[in-house]
C-alpha cells in the first residue's frame, strides 16, 4: 500500500504526462510558463486542480529571476531541473502555474534607453520576456504608482486697493511702490492682506 505522499507524488508525474500528451507539440518543454500563450491552458489546469490535492504556498511559487519564463519555455525546467527548481519553481511547478500563484522579481529599471518607446507601441506584450527583462520599469504594473493624489488649488486673485499715495507719485515711482508691496495669506487661505 502507498503512503499519502508517495501516492501525491505519483499522481503528480501522473498529470505532468497526462498534461504532456494534451498539449501541441510546439509546446512540449514549455507548458507551465507560457501563461495564456498556449491554447489548452485552461483545459490543462483545470484537469490539475481535479487530481491535484497538494495546495502550493504562494512562498514557494517564487521565481527569483526576471528570465525564469524564457528559460522555462526552452526547456530548462528539465535540462537544468536542479538550478530551475530552486531558481525558478514559479515556472517550472504545475500547481504554482495552475493556481497563478507565481511570483516575478521587481527591479524597476529601464537598462535600455528606448524602454518607454517601446513601451508605448506595444512592445511590452509582443516581446515580453525580453522586456521585463531589460525594461520592467517601463512595463512591469508593479512599478508604476498604484494611488493618485487628486487636489484643487483655488487661485485667488489678489484685489490691490486704490493706493492715493502711489497715485500721486509718477507712474516710476508708483510702480516701486507696488513692487515692494508684499501679500500675505491667512492660515486657512480665506483672507489676504497686504503690509
């Protein structure tokens, strides 16, 4: 008879080959980390979460590189099983693509100088392992803002009462007068005095 965790386990390498068979055969060594590139996704995770009874921790979902996809979908998880599993388990384990519990690093930087161009026409989804690679900031969401401060300035216009002794002075030295005539604001902005 089998324990719990050796029959997971073999359920597990039961739906990675059941997965295997359904799937194109452009995308045989790339399955957990196109996302929604691949056409039988859906179907694919939803026969996963059926069989599957182990919940990943989203801890553990971690890729800990911005190329663990592009490596993934070249095949890495397998030829380099030891290195992607613990540097990218996100896009190597079924149930952490399954569940969309992976996790991409943040590091918010433009490394090339046409990121935000290339931003603005597209460039982010067309190639997108390439450029949350080179250019995150411009296209990751995580590093723009996710809050907008909204406020409204009233301007108020300052209204200079009839100065009789500017007014007999010459239009020169009128003009001094009120240059050095200094405005100020009441605390709550209401009023406006001059001194």
């Amino acid at each position: 008879m089998l324990s719990s965790s050796s029959s997971s386990a073999t359920l597990s390498v039961i739906i990675l080959f059941l997965l295997n068979l359904t799937m194109p055969a452009s995308t045989m060594y790339s399955p957990f980390a196109n996302g929604i590139q691949f056409s039988d996704s859906i179907a694919n995770c939803h026969m996963f979460r059926r069989f599957s009874r182990s919940i990943e921790e989203p801890k553990k979902c971690i890729n800990r590189h911005a190329l663990c996809r592009y490596w993934a979908r070249n095949g890495q998880c397998w030829k380099n099983s030891d290195f992607m599993q613990k540097t990218c388990p996100g896009a190597c384990n079924p149930a952490c693509y399954c569940k969309g519990n992976w996790e991409e690093p943040i590091n918010c930087v433009n490394t090339v100088a046409y990121c935000d161009y290339w931003a603005e026409h597209g460039a982010c989804s067309v190639y997108r392992d390439y450029m949350m690679w080179k250019c995150q900031k411009a296209c990751d969401y995580r590093c723009k803002p996710q809050f907008s401060i909204n406020f409204t300035v009233n301007k108020m216009k300052p209204t200079y009462e009839t100065n009789k002794y500017a007014m007999e002075k010459t239009p020169r030295q009128a003009a001094k007068v009120q240059k050095i005539t200094v405005m100020k604001l009441s605390p709550d902005m209401s009023k406006v005095t001059k001194e």
